[in-house]
C-alpha cells in the first residue's frame, strides 16, 4: 500500500497558487499566440522617439548591419539604404528581414 503525502496550506496561500497558476497559464497561452507582431515595449517607445522600425528591433536585439545582413543574404549597404528610408525595400527583402528580427513586415513599414 502506498502511503500518499499531502501538504496543509491556508486559503490565502492556495489561492495565491491558484492565482499565479492562471497567470502563468494567461502568460503560456499568449506567447503561443504571439504572430509576432507584437513589439517590444523599447522598440515601440524608440519608434515614437523617430528610430525607423528596423534599426530600432536590430538595436534592441544587439545586432549589427553586418549581422543581418548574413542572417537575410540581403547586401549592407541595400539594408541600410531601406534603414535610412531612401529605398522602400522590396517584398522579399522585407519579409527576410522581419524574419530575422522575429517579427512582420507589417510592424517594419507601419510608420
């Protein structure tokens, strides 16, 4: 026969579980459904601050031109032209650089 622990907590301490479960399970159900365009509290206020969308996400994630540039097999200085706002960036570019920044393209030309 196997003998069963259990372990007496008062309601307050019960229902602070119960509580940080829900949390938890609200937290685990809304990064699952996270399409990514959600963005991140520093890239939207360094956005509103005027930082175009894609060096802000670069900058909050510490990578370089050069880095997403070999991330996207797209050339520097076309990354940095689309950065700047001198060229729009074709569809196919877009959609590898909001790839490799872990969001949409939708969240990189919405200015």
């Amino acid at each position: 026969m196997t003998r069963e622990e259990t372990i007496t907590l008062s309601r307050v301490e019960y229902d602070a579980l119960v509580e940080r479960n829900s949390q938890l399970e609200d937290m685990l159900a809304a990064r699952d459904a996270d399409d990514g365009a959600r963005v991140p509290h520093e890239v939207a206020l360094e956005i509103m601050r005027g930082k175009r969308p894609i060096v802000a996400f670069r900058d909050h994630q510490g990578m370089t031109l050069r880095e997403l540039s070999q991330k996207t097999g797209i050339a520097t200085g076309y990354i940095s032209e689309i950065e700047r706002g001198r060229k729009p960036g074709s569809t196919s570019a877009l959609a590898r650089i909001a790839s490799a920044l872990g969001t949409t393209i939708d969240v990189l030309v919405n200015e």
